[in-house]
C-alpha cells in the first residue's frame, strides 16, 4: 500500500487536463458549455482499487461576465470493481472543513468507503477551488510558517484581548486581500457548486451523486437549493445550519450539543470501568460520572488560572494552558469517539502529574499539520453576506456586548468562538454571490429531483442534531436517519445499520422509513474479553472498514474555532 501511495504522489496531477472553458460565463442558474470529456491518467491503486486523476479548469466566476482566469481544480476517481468505466455513476465527495482535501479523503479512505456503497460505483474526489491542491490556493500569508507562528500567537480571551482581535483582524483581512488578489472575492461555496455542475458534465452524468461531511453538508445543501433539478442521490451527514454559515456574526447553534458530548465521554468512561483507563486519583475507580466529571473540571479550572510550564530540552519546551488543552485535545476527540481510550490515557497521565505526554499530544504544532492554506477563512468570510460594512456588529465595544450578551451554550467551547465577529466586521472583500438559503417554515421546501437522505447522530458536537433536522424539513420528500451515538457525523463510530442504509439509498433510491434510529457497534471504551456479536463475513468485512473509517482524522476545525 505504501508503494501505491508514493506511485499515487508521483503521477497525481500530470494528468492531461480538459479544455480550457469558454468565456459565456454561467448567469443566475444556467449552465456553462458543455467542457469536452476528461482525460484520466492511471494513478496508482489503493486496497486492489484502481485509481486515476485529472483536472478540469473552471472559470474564476460562473455568475457573470468575468475576466478569462480560471481555478484548476484536480480529481481523482477510485473505480468500482464492477462499475462500467464509460458510464458508471459517480459518487462526489466532501469531507468537510471548509478547507478540508477531499483528494486525500478519498486516498485515505476510499476503501472504506468503497465498502459501504458497494462496487457498482466510482467514488469521485476534488480539491474545491482555493483548497489543496487547486491552483491557485487560498493563501493569506507569505509562508507556512509565517501562518503557524501567526495562528501559534492567537489572542482567546474576548475580553481581556479584545483590542488585540479587532487590529489582527484589519490585517488579516487586508492581507488576504492582497494575496489573493482578484480571485479571491471568487472563492466561496455558491461558485463551488456551480463547478460540481462542470465536473458531471465532463464525465457525462447528468444527475449528483454525492455525500458530504459537516462542511460537505453546507456545499451539498447549497447545491440542491441552486441546482434542484440535478440532484440524482445526495447524502449529507452531519448537517451545518445554513442560515447561521451565511447571515450570522455568531454561530449559536453550532455548540448546543458540545458539553453533551463531553459529558457522554465521562458516563461512557465510567460504565466501561476498567476498561476506561482515566482514574485522576490513583487507586481509585470512579464509580459516579458527575464525581469524574467534577475531578476534571476541578483541574480545567485550576489550569485556566495557572498552566503547566512543560520542559523537557533546550529545544523543547511550552505549556499546556485550558486553551490547549481544549481546543488541540479535548474538542478533537469530541469529533471522533474512536479515540477516546487515547484521551482518557493522556488525562490520566496529566491529571496524575505526568505532564509529558498530554504535551506531546496537544501542543500547538497541529496548525502546521492541518492548516496548509488559507482556504477556509476564505471560504466561510466570502459565504457571509453580512461582512465588512454590511456585517452587523462593528466596533470593540458594539461586539464585546453582543458577545457577552449570548448564552453560553458551551461552557468547554463558548468562550474561544465568538472571535470570528471580528473577522467578518473587517473583512474588505465584498460578497460576490447571490446565494440565500431557504429553510423552512420561512420559505417553502426545496423540491430535488429525487429526494436527499439527512443523516445525524444524536449528540453532535459541532453540527447538532436540531440542525439536521432543519435541513431534513426544508428538503421536500427528505429521508431522515438518526445514529444513537456520540460524535461529529456517522462514519465517527461503526454502524452496520447506517451503512446498509447508505448503500440501499445509494443503489435502490431507497430512503429510511420515518423515524428510523441506528445503533453502533462498537463500544466507546472496548474490552478485550468481549466478543465480536457479528456472525456473516460480509458485514465482518464491513465492519472492519467502518472501524478504519472512524478511526481516520480527517477533520478540519471550522475557520470561526480560530480567529484571525
């Protein structure tokens, strides 16, 4: 496997690309000139997969009358074993952020993936435009490293640091500007869908398929309220509120469901016994979830008046601050409970006075591994269309109260995301898009072509379940399916229901019965004497892919989680 991938690295993007396209721009709703069929070049394989790559050049607006540049947006395309190369549908994927590659999604997971919808289909990946390998990238900074010791500086206390959050967000917002340059007021999620269109043109599919993750939500709903009529299958999983993502200063909905989340990890600990490997006091065997939980708040708070200075050589050493902690440990976990034996060993180690470890595993070297652009600021600013003079909150004063008027619906996250109304009050870039959403009772349900599929679990911690729902009413005819799990979508703990329920919408157009619930099987915190329930080698084999597929960090924190 690991020659594939390094094969797969070496021929990528040589691919022979599609036509350069015309200069009739796409107006409102309308459709581009039909591009010439893509050309694929053989790209390695992955798990006996045969993959191939591509590129197709999409104009820099679809909206109106541009100048000729263009974004060249690159893809790749796992077949399926028994899928007709010519004809066969494809699957689109995104797998969230904004700003997160959904070319390494699918060369991560592909497999995986592959397992759930059956082989009958292709699994299509791009990089959308600003994001990975796109040319060119969202780029605010001159360097990868003038980005990570920017964002390693980011001031967090809204109240003591206000003043320095509203001058680092003039000059992020003017800085972005200017390395973006034009096509930077091109780079948002309504031109995003309108290249999906261009890319199912160049293959030939008249209909979207597609399943999207948290972000992939956001771009999946916007393109069934703009393109309703092309909407073939379309999953999303793990549904943002459009309504928040493009007319909010704050999102106030995004974390109702945080501190639920966490404390589902403290019940999940304490059920599993010794099997969960955090005791903060040694010798000691919680037996009370509100005790552990009491034990872990007493040291959050402890560490929020006094870090831990960590020093382990000249050349490495810092601190483990509540900020930290949280948002580098904590938060992360939350999204994929597969990894919470890890974080329970690491809390472990530092609430027993091994700080070591917690240190290695949260510091702040994570921005240089996961920001690798700019795209997400990018994206999530140039969505809003309430920025710059038409944001609604301008002024240290005016948003130091708005803010501190909010409930706190996170007593773990609330305080490091309302920075973003800063962002948006000085964002220079003017809003170049038309795109409202359209959620019901306030407008009428959306009426696709085929009906979408709404997927959840029950306890989100950054896309909660009241938001798929919202979405599940504003889609006429829609399928709903709640996973009675913690985590961020349902590919974050195993399912075999869910992923039935996939595969059958996918293959037959079958949508779940209503009220339809999933469970999981897995649990948060295994024991290694229990023995596998799953009889059949097929859904052995499933499992085991589902397993891999939770276990995948594949997450971008959404940009307003880390202010500018």
């Amino acid at each position: 496997m690991a020659s594939s991938l390094a094969l797969l690295l070496s021929y990528a993007w040589l691919a022979i690309i599609a036509s350069c396209l015309g200069q009739d721009s796409q107006i409102a709703l309308g459709f581009q000139s039909i591009p010439k069929a893509l050309e694929w070049m053989d790209c390695g394989e992955i798990d006996n997969h045969m993959l191939e790559c591509s590129e197709i050049h999409v104009p820099m607006d679809h909206f109106s009358k541009a100048s000729g540049q263009a974004f060249r947006i690159p893809l790749i395309r796992m077949l399926g074993r028994t899928a007709s190369r010519t004809d066969g549908k494809h699957i689109l994927l995104n797998p969230g952020g904004p700003g997160g590659s959904s070319v390494d999604f699918l060369k991560g997971r592909g497999a995986q993936l592959t397992q759930i919808v059956g082989e009958d289909f292709h699994l299509l990946s791009f990089d959308p435009r600003a994001v990975g390998r796109s040319k060119p990238r969202g780029k605010c900074y001159t360097s990868d490293k003038a980005r990570a010791d920017w964002f390693s500086t980011n001031p967090w206390d809204l109240e003591c640091q206000a003043g320095e959050m509203y001058t680092r967000a003039e000059n992020i917002a003017r800085a972005c500007e200017d390395m973006m340059g034009e096509q930077g007021k091109f780079i948002n999620t309504p031109q995003t869908a309108a290249d999906m269109n261009l890319i199912l043109d160049a293959i030939r599919q008249e209909e979207l398929y597609f399943w999207g993750f948290s972000y992939g939500t956001t771009l999946g709903q916007t393109y069934a309220q703009m393109y309703p009529n092309r909407v073939g299958r379309l999953i999303i999983d793990g549904v943002s509120n459009l309504e928040e993502w493009y007319g909010l200063a704050t999102f106030q909905e995004a974390l109702i469901d945080t501190d639920r989340v966490l404390s589902g990890f403290f019940e999940e600990c304490v059920k599993a016994g010794e099997a969960c490997p955090f005791q903060p006091t040694k010798g000691e065997l919680f037996t009370s979830t509100t005790d552990l939980q009491s034990s872990f708040n007493e040291f959050l708070h402890k560490l929020d008046e006094e870090p831990i200075p960590i020093y382990i050589n000249v050349s490495d050493y810092g601190s483990i601050t509540r900020r930290s902690l949280i948002s580098n440990g904590i938060f992360p976990a939350l999204y994929r409970p597969i990894s919470w034996p890890g974080l329970a060993r690491n809390l472990n180690e530092l609430l027993n006075g091994n700080y070591t470890p917690a240190y290695k595993a949260y510091s702040d070297d994570w921005i240089s591994l996961v920001m690798r652009d700019d795209s997400g600021t990018l994206i999530q600013l140039n969505d809003n269309i309430k920025t710059g003079k038409d944001a609604p909150l301008h002024g240290i004063h005016d948003i130091r109260n708005h803010t501190s008027s909010l409930p706190e619906l996170s007593s773990l996250m609330s305080r490091y995301t309302s920075a973003g109304a800063y962002n948006l009050a000085s964002w220079t870039i003017p809003t170049t898009h038309r795109f409202h959403p359209r959620y019901s009772p306030d407008s009428p349900p959306t009426k696709t072509s085929y009906p979408i599929l709404v997927l959840s679990t029950s306890w989100d911690p950054i896309c909660p379940l009241i938001s798929a729902k919202k979405a599940h009413r504003s889609f006429e005819g829609a399928g709903f399916l709640e996973q009675k799990s913690y985590g961020h979508s349902t590919i974050s703990m195993p399912s075999l229901c869910t992923a039935k329920y996939v595969r059958q919408y996918f293959s037959e157009g079958k949508l779940p019965e209503p009220g339809t619930m999933c469970g999981i099987d897995s649990e948060y915190f295994p024991n290694p004497t229990s023995l596998p329930l799953v009889q059949t080698k097929e859904d052995q084999e499933l499992l085991y892919s589902l397993r891999l597929l939770a276990s995948y960090d594949f997450t971008i924190h959404p940009s307003w989680l880390h202010s500018n």
